[in-house]
C-alpha cells in the first residue's frame, strides 16, 4: 500500500485540496472483490485518511470522497457507499448504499445563478456517533447522536440526539429509544 498512499502524500503536499489521485486508488481498490479487498482498502485508508481503524469492515464498491475522515474501532461500512469528509464513531454500522456528504452547504451558486462545483472550504465533517447505525440508501447529511437509528431510505438534513430512531424524508423523530 505504501506506494499507493506515497502518491497521495505527494499529492497533499503539492495541493491541500486536490483530491484527484486520491480518488484514483480510493475507486480502484473499491473494486477489489472478497476478503483481499477488505484487506487492501483498510490498508490504503489507514494510510491516506485522517484516521482509519485497521479493525474496521470496508464493503466492495464503497469510496470515500475526501481524505478529511476518521474511521474508528469496529466500524462496519456495507457495499457501495459513498462517504464524504465524515467522523465513524466506534462501533457504527453504515448499511449498503448510504451516502454521507460533506454537510449540507458545499456547493454555493455563483452569481449568474449557476451551481458551482464542490468547495473544500464549505465541508463539514459529519459526525455519526458511536453505535450508531444507518440503514440501507440512507443520505445523512447532518451529525447522528450515539446509539440512534436512521432508517433505511431516510435523509437526514438535521442533527439527531443520541438513541433516537429518525425515518423519512426528511428525518423525523419516530420513537426515543431511551430506558
């Protein structure tokens, strides 16, 4: 991996917001099949992002979008996600196909009213808690409380409180789970 994440240290160094390479080896090892996939991406990632556990479970197909991620401890990310600049909390479990974005205000519009591309200097990390978990297709664009559940297809554009579970679009309060 030490190749593949020297590129990227390289790349860093040159441009803080350049991503490009990054992003080559990120959907280049997404495509890595079985346990050597599992393997490899928890290699490149401990290497390249803010901060990934080795104990961690990365699915097929899933890239993270910016380097500005802290992975911790027993996180388990499903197939085919996209996750942007983001903190996992210890023991998170993220379903197939969830989107995390880079908070909700990355793209502004210019001043002839078009959308512009993303702006590095607009991301929010976006926190899920620890023992959290995220259904399957679920956007969560804003930070999830420690132990709640969003489920699956909802979008989260607000923050949650810890051991909630929130559903729909957008997410809304279903049920405290609190003793």
């Amino acid at each position: 991996m030490l190749p593949f994440a020297l590129s990227c240290w390289m790349e860093k160094s040159i441009s803080m917001h350049s991503e490009r390479v990054f992003s080559l080896w990120t959907q280049f090892f997404a495509l890595i099949p079985g346990i050597l996939g599992i393997f490899l991406r928890r290699g490149f990632y401990s290497l390249t992002l803010e901060r990934c556990s080795l104990n961690t479970h990365i699915g097929f197909g899933s890239v993270f979008t910016h380097r500005s991620v802290i992975v911790e401890d027993s996180v388990f990310i499903g197939l085919y996600c996209i996750i942007g600049s983001c903190h996992l909390g210890r023991g998170s479990l993220i379903a197939s196909r969830v989107s995390i974005t880079s908070g909700k205000t990355s793209h502004v519009r210019s001043d002839d009213g078009s959308w512009l591309p993303f702006d590095h200097n607009r991301a929010v990390q976006v926190r899920i808690g620890p023992k959290a978990w995220i259904g399957e297709a679920a956007v969560v664009m804003a930070n999830v409380g420690q132990g709640s559940l969003v489920a699956a297809g909802a979008i989260v554009t607000h923050a949650t409180d810890s051991n909630v579970v929130v559903a729909g679009s957008p997410a809304r309060l279903v049920r405290n789970m609190q003793n």
